[in-house]
C-alpha cells in the first residue's frame, strides 16, 4: 500500500490514477499516525510554498512527516514535495521548509517564459534505480517558476537546462524527489514510478542525452466535445458552432475513447473545450465531469478543460464563483483549465 499525502491543495486524483495504474492501492493519509505508520510515502505537492506549509503545520504533519524523511523508508516528493523538503524559499521569505535538504528555493531568472512548462530532458547526475530502463533522451512535464538550490551537490540526482542548468531531482537515501510530474510525463513517467516503488531494481546511470536539454515541441489534441441529438456527449468539429451535418450534430466519436487513442499515439496534452457549456450551469454538467474522471484514469499526459468556466448563480439563486467551478473540473481529474 502507498500512503499518499495529500495537504488538501489541488488535483492529486492524477498521482492517485498513476500509482493504480501500476498496480498499488492507494491510502489518502488524513492524520499524523498514518505517515508514522507508513510504508511508503509520496507526497505531489502542487500550489505556493507558503500555502503548503501553512497547511501542512495546521494539520499538524510537519513532526510526523519529518520523523517519516529521517526514518531511511521510501519517499516520493513532486514539484513542491521537492521543494518541501529544503530550508526555505524566495516565493515565501520567512516561511521554514522541512530542512532536510540544505539549501533553498529560488526563481527563475531567466530572459525565458516564466513559469518553464512543457517537456524537457533530464541528465542523470549519479546512479538510482529510478533510471532503469530508460534509454536517457526521454522527456517529462515540467510547470514551475521556482527550483532549488542545495548546498551541495551530493544528493541531485538530474539537471535541466531551461537558460541555465537546474537541480530538476534529487536523491538522499530513500528520499527521492522530482521537479517535474511523471504522472504526467506519459509512459517515461510510469516507468519512472515503477521503479521507485520497486526497491530491488538496480541502480543505474542511463547513457547521456542531449546536452543541454531542451523543451520539446508539444503535440495538443484538441477535442470539442458537445451533447449530440440524442443527449450524448460527442467530440464534433464543425465551422465555429456550427456542427450539425444534415440536421444532426457531426459526431467523430466519444470523448473517453479519442483521447485514450489520442495518448497511445503520442499526443503530449489532451483539451477537451466544452463548446456549449456557455449556455448552462456547468456544474450540472456531470456528464462532462465524468469524462474527466474516466479519461484520467487512463491518459497520463496533461488533460486541460475550457468551456463555461466563469461565475454563475443556478437556479436556486446560489452563486458560484468560477474558482469554484475551476476546483469540480480539478476534483474530476483536470490538471489545467482554459477561460
């Protein structure tokens, strides 16, 4: 069993798809004595440092998530469960991490886009059993203004280059963290996990990649999706909002099943853009919200939602805000929304 930590920030429904996906079954740990008691641990942090820490002290994991890292038993950190772990960081002066790595967290300053998001290589700085199999030109998915910085190099693990050289993993014993998300980096990213969760594997250094590395070009299937004639949701496509080929909504097929197809053929993010969702509650929408949890279970590249995605007062005068209708698409299994 996994004990995944959820600190009660964002989508972590995609980790949780990921590690069943690879045959573990999976507790969401909702007290202090659950990380104590713990085999192994992954933590997908997501969010602002100073939010998370605020959190995780308010619910009173900082004690036992700490005694957990010193434990030597297997750790799994993602994006702020990397940056959790070291002194402090820029996007929250005065705010402690967990000290365990020293060093702190800084910001891109870079004459690039700031957050880098998209796929880039990593470069293995020392042997892990992270690595095997992996033939060392792979690319993972990366969304993150902020890297760290330890001390030292003893523990990274990989670099990336995005204008200058970062730490983009590290590795202390047990603890093993990455900056980038390999629930989301497709099947290099499953890899990656399996062979963390499998502690007999042999610990190697892949053969180099490119150097530096670079993000890839991004291939973005995009699906708009629609309720046909017959109130089925379809992917259609059409002139604007023009679908409909001889009185019936044109219909290429169901959403679940294209974007499962899309993934298999290489597709590095799947949009679903719900094109009439401007004309009602979206939130009555579960049809759609269940296409996103169906979808997720299965795509492990990014999955955007667009569509309605504003604020709303339904029909018994309640008002939604749209961080509200954004927060069901993220339950449901969205990783990013388009407005």
């Amino acid at each position: 069993m996994i004990a995944l930590l959820d600190y009660g920030a964002g989508n972590v429904r995609s980790v949780i798809n990921a590690l069943e996906r690879l045959g573990e079954t999976v507790k969401t740990v909702s007290t202090g004595d659950d990380i104590l008691q713990a085999d192994r641990l992954v933590f997908p942090g997501v969010g602002g440092f100073g939010s998370m820490m605020h959190n995780l002290r308010e619910k009173n994991f900082i004690a036992p998530l700490t005694s957990y890292l010193q434990s030597g038993r297997p750790f799994f950190g993602i994006c702020l469960g990397l940056q959790a772990l070291f002194d402090g960081s820029e996007e929250a002066p005065g705010v402690n991490g967990l000290g365990i790595i020293p060093g702190q967290v800084k910001r891109f300053t870079v004459d690039l886009a700031v957050p880098h998001i998209g796929w880039n290589g990593i470069k293995a700085r020392q042997p892990s059993r992270l690595f095997n199999g992996l033939h060392g030109d792979e690319k993972f998915y990366f969304v993150h203004s902020y890297h760290v910085a330890p001390e030292t190099d003893e523990w990274v693990l990989t670099t990336t280059d995005y204008d200058y050289e970062f730490v983009s993993a590290i590795q202390k014993g047990n603890i093993i963290a990455t900056q980038f998300h390999p629930e989301k980096s497709g099947k290099a990213g499953l890899a990656l996990l399996a062979n963390f969760l499998d502690t007999t594997r042999e610990a190697i250094i892949p053969a180099a990649g490119p150097d530096p590395t670079r993000l890839a070009k991004r291939i973005i299937a995009c699906l708009d999706v629609r309720t046909n004639n017959q109130g089925d949701l379809v992917v259609t496509k059409g002139d604007q909002y023009d679908v409909r080929e001889n009185g019936e909504v044109r219909n290429l097929g169901k959403p679940v099943q294209l974007a499962g197809r899309y993934y298999e053929e290489g597709a590095d993010e799947i949009t679903f853009l719900n094109i009439t969702a401007f004309r009602d509650f979206p939130l009555k929408d579960m049809p759609m919200l269940k296409v996103l949890e169906l979808t997720s279970k299965n795509v492990f590249v990014p999955l955007t939602i667009g569509g309605g995605i504003r604020d709303y007062k339904d029909k018994d005068g309640r008002h939604w805000s749209a961080l509200e209708v954004a927060a069901e698409y993220f339950r449901s299994g969205a990783d990013k929304i388009s407005i």
